[in-house]
C-alpha cells in the first residue's frame, strides 16, 4: 500500500464520516525526524461572554473546533503540506452546523445563503477565492479548484458555480444550508431593520485556518455566510486576498473574522505581513498594531489567527471573545473562546 493509500485510510479510521479524497496528500509515514509545525483555527469573533452562553452549548462549540484542529494538526504531523491542513480544519468547520460557513450559513435580506471563500499558499502565493456562492457544500474546495485549475484568482456567483459543475465539485441543494437558528436571527434582524454578524449584533461566525508545516510552508484559508439580514449581492473580507486570507512563506500567514466592511478598507491581513516585512516588527507587535491601534480609528471590531514563518502563533482580537483554538508538534491543543482565556 503507498504512503497515499495509507494516509487516506487512516484518516477515514479517524473519522469515517470525513471524505479526506479531496487533497493532494504527499506525506511520509517512515518519517523518523518530525520537524517543527503548528496550526490554528477560529470559528469567528464577537460579544462571546461566558455568563451569556449555557454550558451545554459552551461544550459543543468547543468539541467542534477541538475535532476542526485534529484533521489539520493530523495532516501536518504526517508531514502533509500547510496547505492540505488548512484545507480539511475549514472543511470540517463548514459542515458543522455551529459556525457561519457552508452549512449552518447566515441568510441575506432575500432569504437566501450567499457564501464566500478564500484560500492562500504562501509558498507560491498563488491564492484562489469565490464570492456568492449558493450551491458548493465547501466553498474552500471550491476556492482551492479556482487556485489549482483555473487561471483566474476570484470567480464569483454563477460563473462560480458553472465552474464548480465542470470541475466535478460537490454541489447541493440549497435546502443544505438551512438551520432553523439562522432563519430566526434574520426574522429578528429585518424586524429591527438591521444587518447583523452571525448570532447576533456582535458575533461573527466566520471559520479560518492559518498553518505552518514541516517543509517550514505557511498557508491560510477562510470561509463564510457573512452577516446576517446582508444585501443580496454584498461581498465581505473573507474572499479577498490580503483583507480576509493572506500567506507568504516570508513573513505570515493570517486569516480574519469581523466586520468585512473595516477588514477591507484596513486590508488586515496584508497590512500585518508589510508591517512584519518592511517595520520588521515580530508578528505579535503586527498583529497588535493592527488589531488594538489601526482597526479602532475607523471603529473596525473583530480578530484574527496568524502563523509566522518560523511556526510562531498569534491568536488576537478587539471584541469580547473568539472561538479558537491551536497546536504545535508535540504540544497539545488550547481550545479558548473568551477573553480571560487569552
Ligand atoms: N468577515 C465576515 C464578513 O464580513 C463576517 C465574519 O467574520 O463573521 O463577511
């Protein structure tokens, strides 16, 4: 059996459920040196107070980003490639119902489900993405197919879709992405006439990845419904390259949560790589010039998750909490969602 036909029926032990055949695994099972890799997760930023949520659902939202970690952690540890880690935590997160992205996705002022995603390799920096898209189960296969295959970066709405059909991409009906819970928040939010970011004014449900491997490549990857009660047609951060995703193997790695609208005109996660790059400030000071000094003057609230390229972390945020979570080889998980956790 070759290490591929391994790989995938070792993931499939792990998970039965989780169709792993997607990535372009190249790993190496005899390995004997595991070099250094980390990774990190978030399920979106927002008033996250542990007196607002019940303990019940405090531990389903926890369990979910704990199992969203191992299936990249998993791939990075088998000396699979960042990119391919990044890939199969956002998968994992969008078919989990709790989180806003691929099923479970919040709903425009029409009624309907308009996702977007991105995905960025540092190591060429060759990025893909896509915008309103209705039908795709993972929006972040569908951006990956768009890196891979097509020679345009972004593809959006029915392009995107007539696309995804030609390449064989899983497509669903749009009844998929229906939770009850979404439906409600968007009865309340056209009753209150306002646009709102996932659960409720102040939450955001966006899911990302950013990782480092042991080839010592960085990759990003971010998938969303975006905000809740939206414009039909309104695109946000998480599809465009260097406000939602960014990844150059020589500086980071960053994926974004928040109210798109102050990512994009900050472009975030490009803006924390040039301050690494050209103020040669560490990625933590970056992250924090970014995050605590430049999105407050134009009232910008959210977060992000970045990974440096020498497998450093950085998990930060301006609102009340994030749903996260992150590990290095060796070390084990640290799943947090508040901010006395930080
Ligand atoms: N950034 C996303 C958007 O504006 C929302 C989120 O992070 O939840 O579409």
């Amino acid at each position: 059996m070759n290490h591929e036909a391994k790989l995938i029926r070792q993931l499939h032990l792990c998970d039965p459920k989780f169709d792993f055949h997607y990535l372009n695994v190249n790993l190496s099972f005899n390995q004997t040196t595991v070099k250094k890799f980390s990774i990190a997760i978030h399920g979106g930023a927002g008033t996250l107070l542990k007196s607002e949520m019940n303990p019940k659902s405090e531990s389903k939202y926890r369990e979910a980003l704990s199992k969203a970690l191992a299936k990249g952690y998993f791939i990075l540890e088998s000396g699979g490639s960042a990119l391919d880690a990044v890939t199969a935590s956002v998968v994992y997160l969008e078919d989990c119902p709790l989180f806003n992205a691929g099923k479970g996705s919040v709903f425009t002022s029409k009624g309907t489900q308009e996702m977007d995603a991105s995905i960025m390799d540092g190591k060429t920096q060759d990025a893909g993405a896509v915008a309103m898209v209705r039908r795709i189960k993972n929006p972040v296969l569908l951006a990956r197919t768009v890196l891979e295959k097509s020679e345009h970066l972004m593809l959006a709405g029915k392009g995107a879709e007539l696309f995804a059909k030609k390449q064989g991409i899983k497509r669903v009906s749009e009844d998929y992405f229906f939770t009850k819970q979404r439906y409600k928040q968007l009865l309340v939010a056209k009753e209150n006439n306002e646009i709102t970011l996932d659960h409720d004014s102040r939450k955001f449900g966006t899911v990302g990845a950013v990782a480092f491997d042991q080839q010592n490549c960085l990759a990003a990857a971010t998938s969303t419904g975006g905000m809740t009660n939206k414009k039909f047609g309104r695109i946000g951060d998480t599809p465009i390259i260097g406000s939602g995703t960014w990844a150059d193997n020589s500086t980071c790695a960053i994926s974004c949560t928040g109210s798109g609208e102050y990512f994009m005109r900050m472009n975030v996660a490009f803006h924390v790589a040039c301050i690494m790059k050209y103020a040669k400030l560490s990625l933590e000071e970056s992250v924090h010039k970014v995050i605590h000094e430049l999105l407050p003057t134009i009232n910008g609230d959210g977060g992000l998750i970045a990974v440096d390229a020498n497998g450093n972390l950085c998990l930060d945020f301006n609102t009340e909490g994030m749903y996260r979570a992150y590990q290095k080889n060796g070390e084990k998980a640290v799943i947090s969602i508040f901010k006395e956790e930080k």
